[in-house]
C-alpha cells in the first residue's frame, strides 16, 4: 500500500479471517501509516523529539529518535541508556529535545580531525 489504496490481494479476506477482524486488520494499518507520515512530517519541519546523549569515553554524542512527544522519547531512553552500557561510557548528559540531526552518532575525535589540526589542544577539550 505504497499509493495510499489497498490492493485487492490485501482487501481480500482469508477464508477464517471474519470480516471484522479484516475491518480491524485495515484500521490498524492505516493508524500505523498515519503515524510514520506524522512522524516523518515532524522529523522534515525539525519538530520531532529525538534523547541526545553525550557521553566521555567514548567521547560522543548520540540521537535517538525521532519521537512524536516529550512522553514517547522519555519513556524510550531508558533502553537506549541499557543499550550504551555495554560500551561502559561515562555519561555526561541526557537531554530531550526537538531539533533534526545530521548524524545520529558524532566521535569529538572524528570532528577534530573534520575542523583541522592547528587546533590548541586548551582549546579542543
């Protein structure tokens, strides 16, 4: 359902599929598609809520998202958070916000190197 119109293969019901469980099965496929155009929509305008996450050792900053409410990324960043423990970094902040990433995971390192050499170390930190 590409186009936004349901086939006829899709349409057409399974021998035991009751014709309210089908009704059902359709809404529930439009819901899910309303919400990944809302949720794309929010992302393109730059209103979509992403978990940043700044961590040292590794020195990186993470997003996670996007997130259609505050509610939905604050319920969710407690995994992401389960999920970085196996890197053992140490945390430095977590942050909800609405913005739109370029890059979903930035090394400081790699941005270093990115910005040039004759960077002052006093000044890098």
């Amino acid at each position: 359902m590409l186009n936004g119109t349901a086939s006829k293969e899709q349409l057409a019901a399974p021998p035991s599929l009751p014709r309210l469980e089908l009704l059902q099965a359709i809404i529930n496929k439009f819901l899910e598609n309303t919400e990944e155009f809302f949720t794309s929509y929010l992302e393109m305008t730059g209103k979509a809520w992403w978990v940043e996450i700044v961590t040292k050792k590794p020195d990186c900053t993470y997003y996670f998202g996007p997130f259609r409410s505050h509610m939905e990324a604050q319920i969710s960043q407690l995994g992401y958070l389960e999920d970085l423990e196996q890197e053992r970094p140490q945390l430095i902040a977590i942050e909800i916000k609405q913005c739109q990433p370029k890059e979903l995971t930035i090394f400081k390192d790699e941005c270093r190197k990115k910005i040039g050499s004759n960077i002052s170390p006093d000044l890098s930190a």
